[in-house]
C-alpha cells in the first residue's frame, strides 16, 4: 500500500474514533436514549423533570460506578463473594485478596448488621436496643444522640442503648427530628435532603404543643426528588414576581414551579417543572 494511502486511511480511522468519542456518552454524561450510553451496563436515565430534553447515564440498577468512573461494577455487600475487576463492596467494606470476600479492613474495623456497614471500632460496641452498662457501651453518630438507660414503661433494670431526648431512632442509629416529626427546643432540627441552595432554610421547632419542626417565618414548605426520595424543604419566600418554566434561574424560590436545577448538557439553570408522576 503507497504510503499516502496509509496516510488518509490512518486519517480517517483517527476521525472515526475521536467522532464516536464525541457522540457516546459516559459517566453522568448526556443521552437522548440508551443507544448513547456506550459503556457496558448503563442506561438512560430521564431526567427528574420533563422539561429537560436530556437525561444521564447510568449504571443498571445493582450496579455503581467505579472510583474512577470508568465502569460500572456489581454491587456486593458484607461476606458476599467479590472480584477486585468486576465488583463493588457497599457499607465501607473492601474486597479481600485473601478472603474473596467484602471484608472491613483493619483490625479495629467491624461489620454492623443493623447498621449495614463497618465501623472503626471495638467488636463490644451496642447499637440502640442492646444492652449497656455505660453510655460509652453505645455507638453514636451525632455525639450526645445516645443515652444508656432503663427503657420507659420497662419493668427490668437492665440498661439498653436508646435514643436520647429530641432525637429519633433510625435504622438502629438516632438521628436530628425531620419536618413534621416532633422535636424539643434542644435538639435541632435537620433536613432530611441537605441542598447547597441559597433559598432553603433549616427547619426549626415550633412553640406548639405537641412541638414538630416546621419552617420558620418567612419560608414555606415544598416537595423536592432527590435520588427516588421524596421530602420536605423549606424555600424561602419571594418578594419577586415568579419566573415561569424554561426561564434562567438562580434559585429555588424564583421559580413558580419551585424548581431551579441545570438540565443535563446545558451550561445555566432555569425553572423547570416538577417529576413527571
């Protein structure tokens, strides 16, 4: 073959491939439909609102990216069979060369059931509803979120890991009370979907009786999806006039659809309307 003919065809396998680099689409990437997905195991994701034309790219639903985000890899949790190439170990557990298995690394670091994941400490720790001898027997996220006592309406004396007033039990760990639970004047109140947003407020505990965390003066309550999720944010209230869907946004509360985001591929956010039900 003549060297200038090596050359265009060179040339245009070089095209080819830098083409096809450009129109699939990877890790979180833009996609009209799953076609455009080109790594193995992944789909495309619709976006949370019709308004965008685009969704993303996503692994299959018992698969997770790689660190890198190059690949997708099977989900596998604590004990479960693992590959280092082909499999992802969940709840901070690691795939064992030796064992072939999820594993917790280090010689302090232990498997938790109830909790479904590993934690840096003793075998001897209790989680809420064991029993205790001391509140340092329990194992506590928030610290102050856990109490070492006779549980209510108990007629024993054996002390159990519980929940310490103003907090509330969740998956066997106690947590900050959410809107619309009730809470105490000295626990704050948490969001159950913390948002980088301008326009969102922390919930805060009402002078009511029986007290619950509601929006403060000033804010009201809207709906928001988050990863399936459906809860309860506090948006500050306009003093504007409300921009309609498909208009340049900053923020949550600009928007009469209460819905401020950047659609996938596009470079600025703008109202758009709320998840198709």
């Amino acid at each position: 073959m003549e060297p200038s003919m090596i050359q265009t065809v060179t040339a245009i396998v070089s095209l080819f491939i830098l083409i096809q680099l450009c129109t699939s689409a990877g890790y979180d990437e833009a996609c009209t439909d799953n076609s455009a997905c080109t790594e193995a195991n992944t789909y495309c994701q619709a976006s949370v609102s019709p308004t965008c034309n685009k969704g993303t790219c996503k692994c299959l639903r018992h698969m997770v990216w790689d660190a890198n985000h190059s690949k997708c890899k099977v989900k596998k949790y604590y004990h479960d069979k693992c590959n280092m190439t082909l499999t992802a170990c969940q709840g901070g557990s690691e795939c064992s060369v030796s064992d072939g298995q999820c594993m917790c690394n280090g010689d302090t670091n232990f498997y938790y059931a109830s909790l479904q994941k590993c934690i840096d400490h003793t075998p001897t720790w209790k989680v809420i509803g064991e029993d205790c001898t001391t509140v340092d027997d329990c194992y506590q996220e928030i610290s102050g979120a856990v109490k070492c006592a006779i549980p209510t309406g108990s007629t024993g004396s054996q002390k159990k890991c519980t929940c310490a007033p103003g907090y509330i039990e969740d998956r066997s760990s106690c947590r900050k009370p959410h809107y619309g639970e009730s809470c105490t004047t000295t626990v704050d109140c948490a969001q159950e979907i913390a948002l980088s947003e301008t326009s969102v407020v922390v919930e805060t505990c009402s002078n009511t009786s029986p007290k619950i965390c509601t929006c403060p003066t000033g804010s009201t309550e809207k709906s928001i999806e988050r990863d399936g999720l459906i809860a309860s944010i506090c948006l500050t209230d306009s003093t504007g006039t409300l921009l309609s869907k498909g208009t340049a946004c900053q923020a949550y509360n600009e928007c009469e659809t209460s819905k401020c985001m950047m659609c996938p591929e596009d470079t600025s956010k703008k109202c758009v309307a709320a998840p198709s039900s």
